[in-house]
RNA sequence: AGAUCCGUAGCUCAGCCUGGUUAGAGCACUACACUGAUAAUGUAGGGGUCAGCAGUUCAAAUCUGCUCGGGUCUACCA
C-alpha cells in the first residue's frame, strides 16, 4: 500500500498507455476478468473472423472499440464475457496473392505447381500479418483472447462446417444446378451475390453498344409486317450492350401487351430502305422528329434527315413466335427450336428498343425465358473468357480484356463494324452504364451457365423475415430496411466455387449422379475409406487406410474415393465452399461442435452482441443469419451494431491509392489508444460514416484527458500534503456541504445516463455526458470553487470531506469511462486506489460498474447550483463589462424573486455566488412595482393553442403592454384583451414577464433571471481590494522563487500611502494568505521585486524564513 | 433506374420524434482578463437564406411533397 499518491509533471498519454499494457500482461489482467465472473450469467459475444492476410487499418480500431468497450462494460456490469478471437483463412484474396507472389495463374495449378504445395503456400501466406494484428490488438486495449482462437482452415473447424452442411443436405436445403451465374474468368471463379455486393463491385464503364437488326423470316404469323411493309426488308431491332453475346443469340423477346411500331425508314449506315420494329413509346429516342413521314424519294446518303413513316402498330403479343433469320450464323445449338420471337415479363420500354436479345447462356432472365420456350442455349465463350474455335473470325479473341494485354482490341467493336457492313446494326454508340466488376480482379464479371450447389434458403424465407424482427438493430434502420430488404429479395445461396484453397465440399457422387453422400464428420469419412476400399479393392484408398484422413483440404480429399450402395465408385464434387459459409458457421465451428463443447456452444447461443462494419450486412450478419434460422430455427445474435464508414477528414474515402490512409499504430503511438477511442466513439455515432481527424484526437486529448489528468494531480498534491488516504469513515452526505452533495448528486445522475446509454448500446451519448461532467461540473465548477477548501485550514471534517467528494468524482468517473478508454481509466483509478484502497479489485476492469445511488440525487439541488452557476456567469459579465476586476470586493448584488421558492434556492448557495464573484452580500427583491423595469413576452406554447388564428394580434397587443398593464395582470392573475372586438381573458401562464431593468444599476439577465451589481467601491473595500491585490503579487513572487507550498515567509514592503491602510487594516489576512509569519511596512527597499499595485509601483522583499 | 439515410457557423456535432421567445455547444479566429489546476480557465465578439422550392399551420430547422447535392444499398434489364 502506497502512502502518497503519484504526483506527474505532465500528461503523457502514449505513456500511461504502455505501462498499464505491461501491468495487463503482469496481473493476466484480461484473464482476470473472464475467470474472476465464473459462474455469472454468460453474455455472449462473436468475433467476425479477420483477415490476417492484409494489414489492419484505423477502420478496424473503430468496430473494435465498440467490441470492446461493450465487452468491458457488460463485464463491469457482472457478466462473464469470453471472447474467442478468430481468423478468415480461406478465400480469393490469399489464393489470388499466392497466385501473384509465385508468378503463375490459375490454370498452373496441379500442373506448375502441385495442389498439394500451393494450398501449404496459402496456409503459410494467410496469417503473415497476424503479429501485426495482434500487435494492434494489444496496443488499441482490445481485450480478445488471441491464445485460443478459431481458425477456420484447421480440420476441426472444417469438421463442423462439414457437420453444418450434412444438416442442411439431411433437411433438403442443398441442391445442385445449372444456373447462369456471376462468373469471374480473371479469377475463374464464380461469384456469390454477396462478393457480388461487396462496395465498389458496379463500376461505371463505357460499352460499345449495337442495336441489331434481326431479320424477319415470312410466314404466316408475321404475314401482316410483310404486308404493311411492302418489302421483305422486315427487322425486328434489339439493344444490347454486350454484342460479344450476339453469336450466341437464339431468341428475341418482347412484352405482350406493349405496343409496337412497324416504322419505314432508311439504314443509317448503309443508306440502304428498310423497315424496322420496335416499341413504339421508343420511337422518339431513335428517330429525330423532323424526319417524320418525310421525303423518302430524294433521301440520299449523308442527309442529316433520315425520313421514317411509322406504317403499322401491333400488340407484342402478336409477334409471338415470329421467326427470324440467325444473326451470326457461326454456331446453331444441338437441340431446341431457336430464332424465334418470346413472350416474357422482364421486357420494359426503359430504354433500348423493347425487344430484349436473349442469349440464355449469358443471362437469368434470358435462360429463363429461353427454357420456357425450348429455344436450346449456345454458350460461345468459354471459362477463359474468349470465344470459342467456331466462332469464325472471332474465334480464340478475349470478350473483355482479361490478360491485361496491351494490345487487347475490343471484340465489340468489331461485332459492331461487320454488323454495320452487312446492313445489320441499325445504330452503334458507346454507352456508359454501371456494370458488376469482380471484387479482387476489379475486371468485368461474365454471366454464365455453371454447374453449382445451392442452398435452399428462399425455402426458409419468411421465417428469416419474421425471425429478424425479434433482432435488436443498431441503427433500427439498417434492420429493417437495408436488411430486410435483402431477405425480402434473396436468393439461393450458391456455395459453390471452383477454387483450391477453402472448405471442400463433402459430397461424393457416382459419375453418372444417380448417388450422392454427404458426409458430415471426420469418423464417417474414414469408416466410407475403409468400406470403399474393402468393396472397390485395388489401390482405392491406399494412403488413407491406416491412419485415415490428415488434412481436410485439396488435394487429399480427392484423392478419396467413396462406394455407392450398388458398388459404383463415388468422387467428390469438385468445388470448394463459399468462405461466407466459414464465417457464418462459426458459432458452431468455433467450439467444434458437435464433436466436443457441446455445452459450451449451447451456453454461447445465440449471441447477445456482434458488431461490424454496415458492409457486413449482406456479409457476415446475413450468413449468422441464415445458418442460424436453417439449422437451429433461431437467430444467430440477439444485437448487432453496424458501425459506418471511415472517411478522411475531407470526407474522402480511404485507400491506398490516394494515399490518405490513417496508420493506425502511428495514430496510437503519437497519441495513445485511449485518446483515439474516445475520439472515435464520441465523434459521431458509430452508424453515421465518420471524417477521421487527428486533430480531433488532440482536442479530446486536451479537453478530457487533460482536464482529468489535472484535477487528479490537483487531488493528489494536497491530499499528500494532508496524508489524505481515505482512512477515515465515509462522512454521510447530509453532513458534507452542500457543493460536495452537489456534485455527488450530479455524479449519480451521470452514473444513471451512462447506464441508460450503454444499456441502449449508445456509447456516443455516454461519452459526451460524460465529458461534459468532468469539464463542466468537475474541473470547472467543483474544484474551482473548492480550492481554497483544499489548501486553508486544518485537516478536519470540512478538508476530509473536500478530499472524500472529490476522491469518489474521480474514482467513479474512472470507472464510467473504464470501457472507453481502458488505459486511462486503469491508470487513474490504480493512481487512487494504491493509497486509498476502497477496491480490493486489481484492475478498474474487474470491478463492478457504479450503481446511482437515488437517494444521493437531489434535483433541487442541481437546480439551485444552475442558479449559482448562471448568476456568477451573469456578474461576472457585469464586472467586465465595468472593469472592475473579481479581486475588487464590491458591496452586494440585487436579484429580484419571481417566486418564493426561487429566494429560497439561491439563498442556500449565497456563499457560493459571494465568493466565486467576490461580493459581501446579496439583496432579494420581492416587491418591484415602480422599481423595476419589466418585460412581457407572450407564452406561445400555451397560448398558441388557446388562440389559434388570433395568436398574432394577440403577440401584438402583448408587446404594447405598458408597466401598469403588466401590474395590473400580476395584480389580478388575468386580463381582458380585446382582439378584433372579442373579449379574450388572457392568464399569468399565458406570459413570461421578466424583470429586464433596475434603472441606476447594472443589470445583465439570462432567460428570466436577472441580476443587478452595485458597483459603488467604498474606501473600506478598496483597501480590502487592495490587499487581495497585494497577496496575488506576493504569491507569484512566492512561487516564483520556487518556494514550497509550506514554506513560512517574511515579507518587508515599501509601500505607498494608498496602500498603507490596507496593509494595516488586513495584516491578518494577508499574511494568513501567504503564509507569512510578519508583515512590515518600511519606507524604503533597495532590494527585492518590483510589483505593481493599481497602478501604484513599490517594491517588495519576500524571505523564506530558514 | 429504384430504395434508404443525410444536408444546421470555417470545422465536428446538438436540436427535429412531440412545431412555439433572439437556432445552440465545442474547436478555430479576435480582444480583454486570470495565473499555487497552467499543454488549463473566464468574459466578450465576429461568424447561420437551418441545401432549395412549395404546402399544412396563428407559428416550420422541426410536419408533408418536390428539386438539388452527398453517402450507402438494391437491381442488373437488353
């Protein structure tokens, strides 16, 4: 137990941060702080799976910090919180860096490379920059255990994945299909909606676009175009802004019951006469108007005017199976009837031409379509991204640039040069328009035919609604609209992904699909190894028969071949799963389960809190969600706070590339964990995306830290001096002065709001009150005035109490502010709890968060010190606006009493408006008629009800009441108004009079509060002015001689006649003031300092007496 | 293209739900003061078409609609 408390020469935040780091890690602090809750109510918390495979940036400290401050709060407030950290070790972004670093592309895989040393590559690349994640952990004060986490490429992990998905193939909720899906030839990978989804994936990109001209084909359907033509030059016209896909077209859609027009006109291109279809409320945007019904006869090429004649209108309906003649007639598909006109409601008149091109291979809707009508499906492109062998002149040609070939020569455009030769693009232009780009390779995603798993979880759609209702969202708006709209449009989840490094699918299948296992644990894969083998014989399984399966991953899985139940060898489905899975499974993974913690898992789900970025939203919070509902038909977490975006301070958003990214660990270093945290907590809410500032950092630095750290060190320079450890009982309330229950009252109401905040994850709101206690009723009220209590007198029941109140202040806010800014809070409450031991706790983290005590609040109380606080400010301004300084003693102020109770209050804090503004007294006026100058306002709210319409002449004829109106309505408590010759009664409650002016006095008022100041300065206060004067000189020359606050002091001034009387009159003051043991007045001095007196200058000898 | 959130002082934010006096705070700036809390503090000052327009109302920063600007999201549809 130390005896004094340490005193600081300076705040160093950085500082306190790393020695408190140090006395973590000593007293296993956080350790500490799960077991010391054994047996309390779990509140159970997940931690999204990072990526250790990127650095960490300031983005990550602020979801963290909310994390952690929860965590550290509900420990505080008596829960067990465990907190499992954990890492995202799968996935695109590791396998397309090793795919980098080693030099080599997707296709070199199993052949350049074996599987087998690219995945270890991964396992080794993935966590490279876990020190420096774990480093940030430490140095940010996020308490997560990072000794025990779940990492998701260890085979346990991947058991219980395993596990999860034999339960949702058991339930029927995974099934395999064709489907036209998001596919990333740069990555040869498909993409799931969510990868689709991440932010930045719809970039605005410039296309070449063609509207086609198919040919009609006569017949009987479409006898009445060729008739209304009168040519057999009949085309139907089609938009598209991928012309790559127009080899592979193989049917035309249009909208049944929109209209189209059958319009005449000539080929822009090649001049030559031609008659077109299209939507008719689409004419407009293809044909100028000053060509309508023009000169055909005289049209020649180059006419700016091209004549066009609309010829006929028809419902799409009509058209309906119309034929027309292939466009690139490269390639026909082997089965179904194609080239013909479809029905489908997908068509709009947005924009093109209302006929849709559809190319089933390359579109859902066109699919879609394309299978209703049996119009087979051509699929020109292959996985690489370029055409076909068949595809004529284009065939071996990339569609979009994915080599980044220099030379790359857009296949568009010349899709686009040969239709236009061969009178078939009606109109070529680029196009700018939002197109979904690949997450990691930023290049243009292909919409393409691929085989797939999917989960079933539109099945369970409804369910997932009604279930995310019960969830508490933070902000409310991200639930119920962002979120929920997503549920309300989801889709089947495909899984599936043709990668090497992640989870593999545990499906086995024969080759002809008519068997398939799903294997859910380890145990049941070795037993179908063994069983295998024993019926397939050979070499099946040779290397996995003795000690089983090592590895869960590629390429031993595949190696492993399974048996039907009539003897047919089984392989595995080739894909991997999607790592969202991995993420959303790891409520369950994370413990193994079901393979071990089963209680575990049982007391940790679902969770009470996770918090991630509002990008999550489609991500991890919309997988936990999933899973959740699928398997256990529950939520996978009761509360979830998004916290948004940050920006630069120029409201820019960070990245690499504009070089405007925050350090994190330079932020820290430079200006200590806590003072970030806080910053980025109290800035904004942690919903709104938020413009980071170091200079923010350093405002809060100075406002709060620094304000703290200097009434600590206040607190703690005289409570040595004084040998204040809190040794003796707890004086009860009733008993300290009133500004200690003041403060302690306003103290308890803090402890109330941060509660409520907190309860309500609003630690914005927590932080600002609490900042605004500690600087403006702490520092700049409580100690202010209570100085003097702190250094005068004798060590007794009035300093004892002083030291108590302002002990608990700091101790309590300590604590409050302990999840914030977990350094500070340790540091300052450890600086007080060594001397004063009122905790036996080790850490201010392992104890209880403050309890308002109610009966310590006491609302009168706070209102009468608001009284004190304005009237101060009020003659305050008054002085200064007369220049008469606070030094200067004057006389009395007047304050006149709009009720009794208000006399009442103010007279329980006189003492403390009399010294703050150094005034001897204080008048109250009760009776003010004549006297003072009053002024009535009306009292909208009330009276805007009563009067309605007439509330403006009724403003008017307030503001023209005279002195004797406004009697007479305080006289009798009403008055008769006549508005527009209607009687109104008007009430007292209808208006708020204010004394606005004491005619000869000063006067300032603040609301209805007014004060006037006598500023007459008697001889007897100048003197007295004069020695306050003379003891402000002398104790800066005390100080300036670097005297001890102790040290006795004998003073000789030669002072001026003015000043003679004062320092006669109060010798015993001043020299009790300054600590000095005499006081003389001498006629001259040679020596010592030279002071200045209003305006009077004489010189002063201070001697420390030895 | 739609949905949604947002727009208040040079900057960061309150106030809006529940309409009502002269729209607030902090930072920054200016001036003065204070100096045994001093990397603080006090007082005063400048700084606002509350994005714009219209409507409802006696009264709109606040409620409604539209427009503009920004963010986020959804959709990819030629």
């Amino acid at each position: 137990m130390a005896s004094q408390y340490q005193e600081y020469n300076q705040l160093n935040l950085p500082q306190i941060g790393k020695e408190v780091l140090q006395q973590w890690e000593a007293q296993q602090a956080f350790e500490q702080s799960v077991t010391l809750r054994e047996g309390a109510t779990p509140f159970v918390f997940y931690e999204g799976p990072s990526s250790a495979y990127g650095m960490p940036g300031i983005h990550h400290v602020i979801s963290r910090t909310l994390k952690d401050l929860v965590c550290r709060y509900k420990t505080m407030k008596g829960f067990q919180v465990k907190r499992k950290g954990g890492w995202d070790t799968h996935g695109l972004p590791v396998e397309l860096g090793v795919e980098k670093s080693l030099g080599i592309t997707k296709e070199d895989i199993g052949k350049k490379i074996s599987i087998e040393e690219y995945n270890d590559t991964c396992r080794r690349e993935v966590l490279k920059y876990k020190d420096k994640w774990d480093e940030l952990t430490q140095k940010m004060g996020y308490w997560v255990d990072l000794k025990h986490p779940y990492v998701t490429f260890e085979n346990n992990y991947i058991e219980s994945l395993w596990w999860c998905l034999q339960q949702l193939y058991k339930k029927g909720y995974l099934y395999k299909s064709v489907s036209i899906q998001p596919y990333s030839p740069a990555a040869g990978s498909g993409l799931s909606s969510a990868e689709l989804n991440q932010p930045g994936c719809y970039k605005d990109v410039k296309d070449t676009t063609v509207v086609a001209m198919f040919k009609a084909v006569e017949g009987d359907r479409s006898r009445f175009l060729f008739e209304a033509a009168g040519t057999d030059q009949v085309f139907f016209l089609a938009w598209t802004t991928t012309p790559w896909t127009l080899p592979s077209n193989l049917g035309l859609t249009v909208g049944a019951n929109i209209e189209y027009a059958l319009v005449r006109t000539f080929n822009p291109y090649t001049h030559l006469p031609v008659c077109v279809i299209l939507a008719k409320d689409l004419v407009d945007r293809h044909f100028k108007k000053e060509g309508e019904d023009g000169d055909f006869a005289n049209y020649k090429e180059g006419d700016k005017i091209i004549p066009w004649q609309v010829l006929s209108v028809f419902r799409g309906s009509q058209l309906e199976n119309i034929r027309y003649e292939q466009l690139l007639p490269y390639v026909q598909p082997e089965e179904g009837d194609p080239f013909r006109i479809l029905i489908g409601d997908f068509v709009t008149t947005e924009d093109g031409t209302g006929i849709v091109h559809t190319a089933p291979a390359f579109g859902a809707d066109d699919n879609r379509v394309g299978k209703k009508y049996g119009i087979g499906i051509l699929t020109l492109v292959d996985k690489q991204g370029k055409f076909l062998d068949t595809v004529g002149e284009f065939a071996g040609r990339y569609v979009k640039n994915y080599k980044d070939d220099p030379q790359y020569k857009d296949v568009d455009v010349d899709i686009a040069v040969k239709l236009k030769k061969e009178n078939r693009a009606f109109k070529v232009e680029k196009y700018e328009h939002s197109y979904p780009h690949c997450w990691r390779t930023d290049k243009p995603v292909l919409y393409y035919p691929l085989d797939a798993w999917f989960i079933k979880t539109t099945a369970l759609k409804d369910r997932m609604v009604e279930l995310n209702t019960t969830i508490n969202w933070k902000p409310a708006f991200t639930g119920t609209g962002r979120f929920g709209n997503w549920l309300e449009n989801m889709v089947d989840w495909n899984l599936s992904r043709s990668r090497f490094w992640g989870t593999p699918l545990p499906i086995w299948r024969t080759e002809d699909g008519s068997e398939e296992k799903c294997i859910g644990s380890i145990e049941e894969l070795n037993a179908e190894i063994r069983k295998a083998s024993e019926v397939l014989g050979g070499d099946v399984n040779k290397h996995y028969l003795h000690q089983g399966i090592l590895d869960l991953h590629k390429p031993y899985v595949d190696d492993i071949i399974l048996v039907s139940a009539d003897g047919k060898p089984m392989r595995r489905e080739p894909d991997l799963v999607d790592v969202w899975f991995d993420s959303g499974a790891m409520p369950y993974a994370q413990w193994h389960f079901p393979f071990e913690n089963k209680d575990v898992f049982e007391q940790n789900f679902p969770a009470d809190f996770i918090c991630e970025g509002v990008d999550q939203t489609r991500g991890w919070f919309y997988t936990l969600h999933v899973l959740g509902a699928l398997l256990f038909d529950s939520v996978a977490y009761k509360t979830v706070v998004s916290n948004g975006l940050v920006l630069d301070k120029n409201g820019v958003k960070m990245s690499k590339r504009l070089g405007n990214i925050i350090d994190p660990f330079k932020t820290i270093e430079e200006l200590g964990a806590d003072a970030t945290r806080w910053y980025l907590v109290t800035n904004a809410s942690p919903w709104d995306s938020m413009k980071f500032d170091t200079d923010g950092i350093k405002e809060v630095q100075r406002k709060l830290f620094s304000t703290l750290y200097n009434t600590y060190n206040f607190f703690a320079m005289y409570a040595n001096l004084d040998n204040f450890s809190f040794r003796e009982a707890y004086i009860p309330l009733q008993q300290r002065p009133e500004i200690d229950r003041w403060i302690i009252s306003v103290l308890n109401t803090l402890v109330k709001e941060v509660t409520t905040y907190l309860d309500d994850y609003e630690p914005t709101q927590a932080g600002r009150v609490i900042q605004e206690f500690v600087d403006e009723h702490l520092s700049n009220w409580y100690v202010r005035l209570c100085r003097r209590r702190f250094w005068k007198g004798e060590y007794e029941h009035d300093k004892i109490s002083a030291y108590q109140t302002l002990y608990e202040c700091l101790e309590k806010v300590a604590q409050l502010m302990a999840p914030v800014s977990p350094f500070f809070a340790e540091w300052l409450f450890g600086n007080l709890n060594k001397v004063g031991q009122r905790s036996t706790a080790a850490s201010v983290h392992h104890t209880d968060f403050p309890v308002t005590v109610a009966e310590a609040i006491d609302n009168e109380l706070e209102e009468r010190m608001q009284l004190a606080q304005d009237i101060s400010s009020l003659v305050l301004s008054l002085r200064k606006k007369v220049n008469i300084r606070v030094r200067q003693p004057l006389q009395k102020i007047l304050i006149p009493v709009l009720n009794p109770h208000m006399q009442v209050q103010v007279q329980k804090i006189e003492h403390l408006i009399k010294s703050e503004v150094n005034v001897k007294g204080i008048d109250y006026l009760t009776e003010t008629e004549g006297f003072i100058k009053k002024k009535i306002k009306p009292n909208y709210k009330a009276l805007g009800s009563k009067m309605g319409a007439k509330m403006k002449a009724v403003a008017a004829a307030i503001a023209a009441f005279t002195d004797a109106d406004i009697t007479v309505l305080e006289r009798d408590g009403v008055y008769n108004l006549l508005i527009d010759s209607e009687q109104l009664q008007l009430q007292l409650s209808d208006v708020e009079i204010i004394s606005e002016d004491i005619p000869g006095w000063t006067v300032a008022n603040k609301g209805a509060l007014t004060v006037a100041l006598d500023i007459t300065i008697t001889p007897q206060l100048q003197d007295e002015g004069n020695a306050r004067e003379l003891v402000n000189r002398i104790q800066k020359i005390r100080k300036d001689s670097g005297f001890e606050l102790t040290d006795r002091i004998m003073v000789k001034v030669a002072a001026s006649d003015t000043l003679k009387s004062a320092i006669i009159h109060y010798n015993d003051y001043i020299c009790t003031e300054i600590l000095a043991d005499s006081l003389e007045i001498v006629p001259q001095l040679q020596d010592g300092t030279e002071i200045e007196v209003n305006d009077l200058k004489f010189n002063v000898l201070v001697n420390k007496k030895s």
